[in-house]
C-alpha cells in the first residue's frame, strides 16, 4: 500500500491564526499502535478481514472508531486498481424490486454485511437486454470489483459477461448453466417445495394443485419437482390439469389460480412457489365464491412479509433471508481474496399458519 493510503478523511481542523497548528489525520499506524497489532493485520481488516483472529478484528474496528481513521478510498484505487464497490444486479423489471417484498431484505441484509467491511453496494437493475448491456459497461469500466446476482434466469448474458471480464461474483439462488463455475447461495428448493406439499397431504387434501414460478429459475424448476415428489409419496395423483405458472408477483398467482379453479373446481388445496403469488391465489379464491382453508388450503413459499399481510394469515415455506445475504458476501469476499467459487445450500423450513 502506498503512503497515501494510510491516511484517513477525518481531518483535525486548523486555527483561526496564520501560524495555528493543524492536526494530523488518523493514520493506518496509529490503528496499529491503538489495537495493539501490526500494520499489516490493519491492513487486512481493511480489506476484507480474511486471515485475521476474531480478537484481533474486534481490535482493529475499536481502534479505528477511536482513532476516527477513515480509509482514503480514492488514494486505495489507484493503487490497487480496485474500487471496493459491489454490484446487486436485479435482472428483473424495476417495478418488481418495489413489488417483492423479498429483494429490499436481500438488498439490506447484503448492504449491512459489505457495511462491515466498509465496501458499499451499488443496487443496478437489469431486466431487459439495454439494462444488462449498460450495467457491464459500467463493470468494464472498473466502478465495481465485485457482483451480487438476484434473480438470474438461465441463459442471462451477464454471467458470461462477468466471466470474461474476470469479476467474481456470486448468484442468490442455483445458477441453472453455470452449476460448477459460478459460486452461489441457495435454499433446498425441492424439499422446501416437498414439506408444503406433505403438509397438504397429511391435512387430508387430496387434488392439490401448485403454481409454479418462471421455469428458467431454480425455484421454478426445483419446486416444481419438490412438489411432484411429495405426491408420488403420499399416493396422490398429479397431472398437468393441477400445475399452472407464474412469474412471481401477485397478479400471475391470481391469474394463474383462476385458471386452475376452472379447470379443476373440485381441488382443495394449492401449494403456491411465492408467498406474493399465494396471496393472488387467495384473491382468486374468494373471487370464486370458496374459502381459505376451508374449501382450498394454501400454502406458499418464503415466508416474506406478505405472508403475514395475507388473510388469512400464510403457512409457508421459510427461507432464512439473513442468514442468504451473509453467506453470499462471505463467498464473494473469499473470491476477493483468491479463493475458488464455492456453494452453499440452506435448509428451509414450514411456518404453519392459518391458511393451510
């Protein structure tokens, strides 16, 4: 690191005399000294806390707020040729991130983990190809060293994009294509998808029906054969009149379960692949003159703040929403710091509530 770097934003202030002394500026040595470690452990806390002891990181943050030092990041860029920027790339239409309610608590969780590591993230959507295409100019021009993917559908070009421009990146959700060279954080999308079922099952339904989400996403895919599964276990009978699809938001759900009421009149229960989409299907229920649970059961997934907002009130599939963004920024920072992709799948579990 070069000399400028060692000296923080947080100035002492000059006198009003000619001749007043002004004070020095906190350096990365006097968080040293402070802390009570060498330059070097500062150091690697500022960049990301790898290979650094519990003790000696809590060390290194009190020195730093008791010293007031704060990294030159602009000097650290030239440097290093790094920005410690980190891209959440949505590809999804915008108006989706303000309709579900699971990509803001992404967004806040990812934000407070990189905010440990003094790293902001830059939200950039990139749902249609003149979005995607601005957002990896804007990655090729080195504003960011690193991506969070939200929401990728198999045959995204981004992937490929970032891989030919080398930056790491790690995807919520199994990357369908890119399995064994993207590092990536997701839940057990078929078993989640198989408790809601069973649950449905062991409740006495017997023509449960699912709404599936887009078929080019994990979750669309995997829970779909989670809830098939379940089915053949229980000795229930499935067939393509009982599976609709969606696209993940509250309209698709009602659209999608107003279909299957027409088709199907005498099912009673759903298992629904979004907790927005099963509240749309709880609406096209009641538009259809029956009662949740007592004539369909529903059941959904995520276990988002819509689920409690529903009436009545969701069962659902939980997924751990904080535990996602903190071992997607772990994956993405060990990629900073060299190491190999790698992938971690969650367990999920059932909330029942009083819908099913």
């Amino acid at each position: 690191m070069s000399g400028n770097e060692g000296h923080g934003s947080a100035g002492g202030g000059a006198g009003s005399g000619a001749g007043a002394a002004r004070r020095a500026r906190p350096t990365i040595e006097d968080v040293a000294t402070e802390a009570g470690v060498s330059r070097g452990t500062v150091s690697r806390v500022l960049n990301g806390g790898v290979n650094v002891s519990p003790t000696a990181l809590a060390a290194v943050r009190k020195a730093i707020k008791q010293t007031g030092y704060v990294v030159n990041h602009h000097a650290r860029s030239l440097v290093t040729q790094r920005s410690r920027s980190v891209a959440f790339i949505l590809s999804e239409p915008q108006e989706k991130f303000f309709e579900d309610p699971n990509f803001p608590i992404l967004l806040r969780g990812c934000t407070q983990a990189l905010a440990e590591h003094d790293m902001p993230l830059l939200l950039s959507i990139a749902g249609t190809g003149e979005e995607r295409e601005r957002v990896v100019r804007f990655i090729a021009a080195g504003h960011i060293d690193a991506a969070l993917l939200i929401s990728t559908h198999a045959g995204n070009p981004v992937i490929d994009r970032l891989h030919a421009l080398g930056v790491p990146a790690v995807a919520c959700g199994m990357p369908i294509g890119h399995e064994h060279d993207l590092a990536y954080v997701s839940v057990n999308e078929a078993e989640g998808a198989r408790q809601a079922t069973a649950h449905l099952a062991r409740t006495g339904r017997r023509r449960i029906a699912t709404v599936t989400g887009p078929m080019d996403t994990p979750g669309g895919r995997d829970r779909l054969a989670g809830y098939r599964d379940a089915l053949a276990t229980a000795g229930l009978q499935g067939g393509p009149d009982l599976v609709e699809h969606g696209d993940y938001t509250q309209a698709s759900g009602e659209a999608a379960m107003t279909r299957l009421l027409a088709r199907v009149p005498g099912l009673d229960a759903v298992f629904v692949a979004s907790d927005l989409m099963a509240v749309g299907a709880i609406e096209a229920i009641g538009h259809a003159g029956k009662s949740v649970p007592g004539d369909v059961a529903v059941v959904g997934f995520d276990d988002s703040p819509a689920a409690l907002a529903a009436r009545p009130q969701l069962t659902t599939v939980r997924q751990p929403w904080r535990r996602i963004s903190q071992e997607m920024v772990r994956l993405l920072l060990a990629e900073l710091d060299g190491q190999e992709p790698a992938a971690v799948i969650l367990p999920t579990e059932l909330v029942v509530r009083a819908s099913a």
